[in-house]
C-alpha cells in the first residue's frame, strides 16, 4: 500500500499520480491535500512520512512544486529514506542503493509524463540487498 501526499502546487499532478496508481493495481491512501488551496507542505509530508514509518505502507510519494521543501519534512522522520527525484536513473538508483522509501517530486520541475515513468521506476526496483548498501544505510540512522 502506497501512501500519497501534496500541497497545493502538487495536487494536479498528485491527482494524475492516484489516476495512474489505480491503473497499475496499486492501493493507495491519499493523505491531502485535497485541493489547490494555499497549504503548508510539511502537514502532508510529514503525514505521509509518519505513515510509512509506522509500518502501515510500503512506500510514500509526496509531491510540492520542486519536491525540496517536501522532502526535507519527510526525512526528519526516523526510518524515512525520502529521496527527490527528477528523472528516472535517480528514481532507480536510490531504490536499488539507499532502499529509499519515499518518492518526492517536484510538480513545477517534472511533467506528467515524466512523473508517471519515475512512479514506475521507483515502484518497480527492488533494492539490490547488497552488503555494502546495506552498510551505509545503517551510516545513516542515528
């Protein structure tokens, strides 16, 4: 289960997000917001980060107008691997190296199209399990 998060300068493109979540088969919770209304972007990040925390999914997505502010709020949860992502060797990397489990991405930086290849790619890679991986993951908890 996929939780899901924006403020307003990502809700058009968390809206086309869940559009494309549900055509792959993938449930998910939407944790707002719920329009283009002015927001504070570390309500929804940190909602969505707290939710992945605690265990209850898999994997979160949140989306501001650059993915910056947003994902700088979800990383100050412990056990949170937000990582901001603009294209799709990013998207795979951090998945496959850094076990990341938060997608973050910028509405104002990345198109649709775009935004919906780097869903996938995040969704589809494994994380490689590789000793050395899994050593600097654990350099980056206290």
């Amino acid at each position: 289960m996929i939780a899901i998060g924006s403020d307003h300068g990502g809700y058009a493109l968390k809206q086309a997000v869940m559009k494309h979540l549900e055509s792959r088969g993938e449930q998910y919770h939407d944790f707002g917001t719920y329009s283009e209304a002015s927001c504070d972007y570390p309500d929804y990040g940190r909602a969505v980060a707290e939710a992945v925390a605690s265990g209850a999914y898999q994997y979160g997505i949140i989306i501001c107008g650059t993915g910056i502010g947003i994902s700088i709020t979800a990383n100050k949860v412990r056990g949170i691997r937000a990582a901001l992502c603009g294209d799709c060797f990013s998207a795979e990397a951090t998945r496959l190296h850094n076990d990341a489990n938060v997608l973050a991405m910028g509405a104002r930086v990345v198109g649709e199209g775009l935004a919906l290849k780097i869903v996938d790619t995040f969704l589809d890679t494994p994380f490689s399990n590789d000793e050395r991986h899994i050593r600097r993951i654990s350099k980056i908890e206290p």
